[in-house]
C-alpha cells in the first residue's frame, strides 16, 4: 500500500517536525498494521496543541476504536490482548485528524 505522507509530515511533537525514526515506526504500522508495531506507535505523539498521541487521535475518530490496551498482572505477564487495532485508513484519518482538525 503506497500512501500520502503528507499528514505525517505535518505531525509535531515537543521537538519539532517527527523525526525519521518516529515516522518510520508509524510508516511501518501503515504498512503492516500488526498487533506488535500497533504496540510500538499507539503512544506516539503527532500533535502539540492539544497533546494528542496516535492512539486518542484514532479514538477521537472512531466510536469502537478500544479506550483501554494491553493488560498486565503485577508479575509483567500479559493477561488480554488490545481488543483490536486500526487499520491503514483508520491511521491516516487519525493523522489527519490531529493535523487539520483539531485546533492548533
């Protein structure tokens, strides 16, 4: 799937623009939307004002899209899984959410 990178382009976070390595963790997720690399850039931030991360600028978009994660027991043992993750669409829309509709 080729996509538009422009609303990862536009993504903030305290430093400035995304940096390559943050871009390409989202890039990868478009790409290959996995369990694992949702785990590795739900909690990334794509914008400032107000802060929001990837995963509540998905929520923001999506009425399903699961409020809670990952569960662990005190012992660091996963006991539930994320109840589902975002697909490519879902993604972009989120990126593009946090990018041109949400007030800077």
């Amino acid at each position: 799937m080729d996509f538009d990178r422009f609303y990862l382009d536009k993504c903030r976070n305290m430093h400035g623009p995304l940096s390559p390595e943050i871009k390409e963790r989202i890039t990868r997720l478009i790409l290959n939307p996995t369990v694992e690399n949702w785990e590795d850039s739900h909690s990334i931030i794509i914008q400032l004002n107000p802060m929001l991360t990837l995963w509540q600028a998905w929520v923001a978009t999506d009425p399903n899209a699961p409020r809670t994660g990952r569960r662990y027991d005190f012992e660091g043992n996963m006991i539930r899984e994320w109840q589902r993750t975002p697909t490519p669409i879902q993604i972009v829309r989120a990126l593009k959410y946090a990018t041109e509709e949400v007030e800077s």
